[in-house]
C-alpha cells in the first residue's frame, strides 16, 4: 500500500508545482494590465464621467463670468473718468465765478450809462423838437397881441393873449395856420374889457 501512495502524490507533486509556475505569470500579466497607481485594496478609486452638456454650459459661464467681468470694469473706468470731468469743471466753475461777479458790476455801470445816454437823446430830441414848436408859437404872435400865459408841450400849446383890437387875433390865427404845423387851433374863451378897452382872448393849438 505504502509503494502505491508515494506513487499517486508524485504526480500530484507534479501538476502543483506546474500551476504554481503558471500561477506566477498570470500574476505578472495582470499587474502589468492594471494602471499606474491602482490600487484595489488600500482604496477605492474616484472616476469622474462628466457629461457633454455640463462641459459646454461650464464653458458658456466662464465666458459670461469673464464678459461680465469685463464690463464692470469698462463702467468703472468711465465712472472714475466721468468724476474726474464734474470735478474739473466744478473748480473750473467755481474760479469763474469771481470774475463773474466783477463783470456783473462792470455789466451794471455800462447798463445804467446806456440807459442815460439813450433818456439823454430822448430828451435832447424833444428839445430839440420843443424848441422849434415854442419858436414857431412865440414868433406868430406879434406886436399886436400881447402874451399873458403860455402852456407848451408836445402835443400843443394854449395861449393867453390881450389886444385892443379883434382883428389881430384874426391874423394870428391865420399866422398860426398858414406854417403847416397845426392840425386845429381852438377859441377857448374870449371876453372884451371895457375898463381896459382890450379883448382878453384864450386858444389852443394842436401840433400835427
């Protein structure tokens, strides 16, 4: 019996130590198939399967993000350039302003000298007007007629005369009209004094 063992473990001998040869390659070839730091029995490994989409609207945001980014700071720079024009013209307003003061006053003489010059020919034309028209009353009077009282503007004259005869008030009326300056000429009143022996006339001319 013992003959017959030793004969059925040789090949049982045999065909372990022909596994443990393949056993080792089998070994060999699935270390060199798995990756460089896998590991499968210190830790489990974290695959990441992002999907399409998620990578294009990751894309999209990062673009916005930058435009976005982008515009802040074009509005920055224009608000810091946008301040610094209020505040230059603001100082360059407010050093203005003096000289402006001093060209108000300067403003205000040459307005009151204007004003002065201009009643100034006013005047000197009415004058000028005024004095043709008292010429033109006192010159048609005459030496028959003598002058109490005179009232003379623009638009007319009234006049107080005495004479001693009714004729010569006749004549200066026609005087008065033949110059072509009078649109009418008016009797006013017209009394005879007896204690005088005079006629005590008032007229009144209206100037075309």
């Amino acid at each position: 019996m013992a003959p017959n063992r030793q004969n059925q473990e040789k090949p049982r001998l045999k065909e372990q130590k022909i596994k443990k040869q393949e056993n080792p390659e089998k070994g060999n070839s699935e270390e060199n198939n798995l990756e460089p730091g896998f590991n499968l029995i210190s830790q489990f490994q974290n695959i990441h399967i992002v999907p399409e989409y998620a990578s294009k609207l990751i894309s999209l945001l990062r673009k916005f993000i930058i435009i976005v980014s982008v515009g802040f700071g074009v509005l920055l720079i224009l608000n810091i350039v946008v301040s610094y024009v209020i505040g230059f013209q603001k100082n360059w307003q407010n050093e203005l302003l003096p000289e402006i003061d001093s060209y108000a006053g300067v403003e205000e003489k040459a307005r009151r000298i204007s004003d002065k010059t201009v009643a100034y020919k006013k005047f000197f034309n009415e004058r000028k007007l005024l004095s043709e028209k008292l010429s033109y009353t006192l010159d048609n009077i005459g030496n028959d007629v003598e002058l109490k009282d005179m009232q003379l503007d623009q638009s007319g004259f009234e006049l107080s005369l005495s004479g001693s005869s009714a004729l010569s008030f006749t004549d200066l009326i026609i005087r008065y009209l033949d110059k072509d300056m009078l649109s009418e000429i008016v009797i006013l009143s017209a009394n005879f004094d007896k204690s005088k022996n005079d006629f005590n006339v008032r007229i009144r001319g209206v100037f075309k």
